[in-house]
C-alpha cells in the first residue's frame, strides 16, 4: 500500500514552522511541504529564549545537540542591579533566570531551517503571505497576496502571535478575547560589547515600569540591549508608545529616548547603540489563549495558538513533533481532521499546565515606584540568600513525557 499523499501549507518560517517541516519529512507519508514567510528573507532579529525538558528531547531526537550547544549564548547567570548600578541579587545558569539552554531566536529559526534545506519536499517562499482560504471537504485552497492560488490538504498557521491568519481559520466567536496584551512594551537589539561586560544577563529597573538589560551574544563583538516599558497593569495600553509603533521605528527611537533617557546605569550607552543598530525591533507582549486550535483541515500552531511568557518556544518545538506525529498515522488525507483534534487533545493538558505559571507578571518583576522596587529587590535580595527557591523542584513542565510514533530515519 502506497503512503498517503499529504500536501501541505505552513504560514511562518520561525521556529514552530520550520520545525513542524522537519518533521513532516519524518512520517513515511509523502508530504509535499510549503512554507511561506511574510519577511523577503529570514529574520536575523530576536531575543534570547530558551528551551527545556520536553523540546530538547525533541532536538536530540534531530540529532542537534550539539549543533544548539554551539550557537548558546554563553550567559552563565542573571544579575540585579540596584538604583546606583550595583548588583545586590545573582542567580547562576539554571536557578532561575537563565537556562541551560539559552539561544537567540534567530539562531534557533536558523539551525532547524537549515536541518531542511536541501530536501527536495520542502520549499520555503520569502516576501509572501496568505490573503484567504476557503476549505472544501478534501482540499483547502489558498489565495496568496502576490496573487497566486494553490490547494493543500492542510494549512498550519505557525505566524507568531500577531497572526494574520489565525481570523481565517477560527471564526469570530472562538477568537474573541483570546489576545491578552500583558501590560508590557519590549525593544530588542544588538550594541557593541566593551571588554567589562560580564557572561551575565544584566537587568536594571527604574521606576514608572523602565527596564535595561544587557545579555550577552555568542558574538563576542556584540551584546543583546532591551529596553522595556511596562504599564500598571496587564491589558493598560500606553498611548504615546502605541502611536509611536504605529509610526514606524524612527519614531520609536525617538519614544524611547524620551523614556529612557534618565532612566539610569547604561541606558545613554544602549540608547546610543539603539541609533545605529540594524536589527532593531519592539514588541508587545501578549498571551494567546484559545479554547480550539484546529478547523478541519486547518490548524494554529506554535504563539499563534498559544502564546505563552517563558516557554513559548518549548511549545512550539514540542507542538511541532505532536502534531507531525499524530498526522504520521492518518491512512488517507481524509483521515486529517481527525489527526488534528487527536493532537489538540494530546497538546492542550501541558499548554493548560503552563498558561499561567508567572501570575502578576510582568507588573511584579518591572514596579511603577521606589517604593515597589525596594519591595521587590528586597525579596529578591532574600531569595538568593537563603536559596528558597531551590526548594521548589525544576521548571513546570520539564518532565513531561513525549509520545513515542514511528519516524522514518530517526
């Protein structure tokens, strides 16, 4: 009997996306793979993320340990500094703030992309987008905005959490209130390192809800500078910073010199190399929390689906190999609906387990007064001293367990 013939669509060569591809390829069906990418090239920007428990059982499964050990960022810790500059709270690698494994998400996007490139089913179009799909009982078919049109036997949206083609799969009355903008405004890009600049995450706060931090880069010429603004409370917009956004980055540059200009510690330093920086970027942060996933022959994965602060992209990596691996078993594409609904009941539990594992974040970690931040350095302070928190066992999530599905060559 011949493998079943799966035609597939993926909206978003990040993480989620280019992952699921891989490991498509690993099914034994014959899958014929499109990814389409809004950006005319792959992204160079991102933060620092990490991944944990379950997602790096998926990375060993891909045989790129050692190829993600390579491209870490070396940050060895986290470390608090007060008003004045000076540090009073340190945690190390794999306490608390930093992981073992912490990676910029470029980075990541990049070593799966490229554990695709070169096989002959999967093909990746830049500077091009879904504009409509319209589903049948077999097929989907698309409509793309450079005006082309194809169909597919499945459409993944993997396009982050602003997706724009999340409304095209779930209707109106799913969607509503699912996006939950949590208070907080974060830029994020690369100055010039200086020979003083510790393997440590740096993070500054000052009042009204301003953030510096300074990470370090695997580059040793570069470093990773986020500003943040943080408002009093999840879902309280800032409107100056909103209409700045709005305007395009120059204005934003300019937003943030306004705010952060006597914010203290290096922020003049990082807002000096903010102006000449060329992979500049600022975000909201936001949490998506859907009550369905899937519609048929389509399906949100990854921050599209889910979005969730810290383990995002353990999610999605993890997300990626269920769904690949409950479509692994469909007889026929007829059978892809029902794949679907398997994975979203298999996937929900964990994702369910996380959505709201920092409750009062990001308001608690980034106050609004003297008086909060002496608050909080305080517990911080008493924390790292008394080392409490290792009471609490591992990370949420971490031992979780993967499905075990049959893979071609793995």
């Amino acid at each position: 009997m011949s493998a079943p013939k799966l035609k597939v669509l993926i909206s978003g060569a990040g993480i989620a996306g280019s992952c699921l591809a891989y490991w498509l390829t690993k099914t034994g069906l014959d899958v014929s793979i499109t990814i389409i990418e809004r950006s005319p090239s792959p992204r160079v920007t991102g933060q620092s993320i990490d991944i944990r428990g379950p997602a790096i059982e998926v990375v060993k499964k891909m045989k790129l340990e050692e190829a993600l050990r390579s491209r870490l960022t070396t940050e060895e810790g986290t470390r608090f500094l007060d008003s004045s500059g000076k540090s009073f709270a340190q945690f190390d690698s794999g306490d608390a703030f930093t992981n073992e494994f912490e990676i910029l998400r470029a980075d990541l996007a990049q070593l799966f992309l490229d554990a695709i490139e070169g096989l002959g089913n999967v093909r990746i179009v830049y500077g091009d987008s879904v504009e409509s799909l319209e589903q049948t009982e077999k097929m989907v078919n698309v409509t793309f905005a450079r005006g082309s049109k194809d169909t597919f036997h499945l459409v993944v949206a993997a396009d982050g959490s602003t997706s724009k083609t999340r409304s095209m799969i779930l209707d109106e009355q799913i969607l509503k209130d699912s996006y939950h903008f949590l208070g907080q405004y974060i830029a994020y890009f690369s100055i010039p390192s200086r020979p003083t600049d510790p393997k440590l995450c740096q993070w500054y706060n000052a009042p009204k809800g301003l953030c510096v931090m300074i990470r370090p880069h695997r580059n040793p010429s570069t470093v990773g500078a986020y500003l943040a603004i943080t408002t009093p409370a999840r879902g309280q917009r800032d409107p100056a910073v909103e209409d700045a956004m709005d305007k395009g980055t120059e204005d934003t540059k300019r937003m943030l010199h306004q705010y952060m200009g006597n914010a203290g510690w290096e922020a003049k330093r990082v807002l000096e190399g903010m102006d000449h920086a060329e992979d500049f970027y600022m975000s909201r942060a936001a949490q998506v929390k859907l009550p369905k996933w899937t519609d048929g022959r389509a399906l949100l994965l990854g921050d599209a689906a889910h979005a969730t602060f810290g383990v995002g992209t353990t999610l999605a990596i993890v997300g990626a190999y269920l769904l690949a691996g409950e479509l692994s078993k469909i007889e026929s594409s007829n059978k892809i609906p029902q794949a679907l609904e398997k994975y979203e009941e298999v996937f929900r539990p964990l994702v369910a387990s996380l959505e709201e594992r920092l409750p009062g974040f990001p308001q608690l970690a980034f106050p609004q007064t003297t008086w909060g931040l002496w608050i909080r350095d305080t517990i911080l302070w008493l924390v790292t001293k008394t080392k409490v928190y290792k009471l609490f066992g591992g990370q949420p999530g971490t031992d979780w367990k993967l499905p075990c599905y049959d893979w071609v060559g793995v």
